[in-house]
C-alpha cells in the first residue's frame, strides 16, 4: 500500500503510468515508479522522488531489480544511476 505521498506523486504523474488502467495506478508497486521515473522523469521528477521515498530507498530498489527488471533500464540510465547511488546512497 502506497502512502498518501506516493499516490499523489503518481496522481502527479500519470501520463508516465500511460498503460496502467486508472483506476490501478496509485497502486502500483515501487520498483514500477523508480523505473519509470529514472527512466522517463525530469531531473525535478528524480529529485521530488528522493524527497518522498528517499534516496537509499529508490537506490535499493534500483539494485533489487534482477534480470528482466533490470533489463527495463535503459543501460545508460542503468550506468548513470549505479555510479550515482554507488557514491551518494
């Protein structure tokens, strides 16, 4: 369950959930919005997201993904983020 920070960032956001079914996209799991958010955000979408769930947390979800769902990062996304969190997380 996504606290009621959450659900307004991705209320926020919505157009990036463009496939999620409305009435699903306030549930939809963390590893789901740190991918799409580092994927697809601003650098003030990156930054609002540390704000609310915080940076260690957005950088252990970025290194639990595993195999398909670590294939979803783009792999410069995926190299910019490592050596980002690898320094301030």
């Amino acid at each position: 369950m996504n606290s009621p920070a959450v659900k307004a960032f991705i209320r926020k956001h919505s157009n990036s959930f463009w496939y999620t079914p409305e009435d699903k996209k306030e549930d939809i799991s963390e590893d789901m919005l740190v991918e799409f958010i580092l994927n697809y955000g601003t650098l003030d979408d990156v930054t609002e997201l540390f704000r609310i769930l915080g940076i260690n947390k957005v950088a252990q979800v970025f290194f639990s993904a595993t195999g398909r769902k670590k294939l979803n990062y783009y792999p410069e996304i995926h190299n910019y983020f490592s050596l980002f969190f690898n320094k301030h997380a």
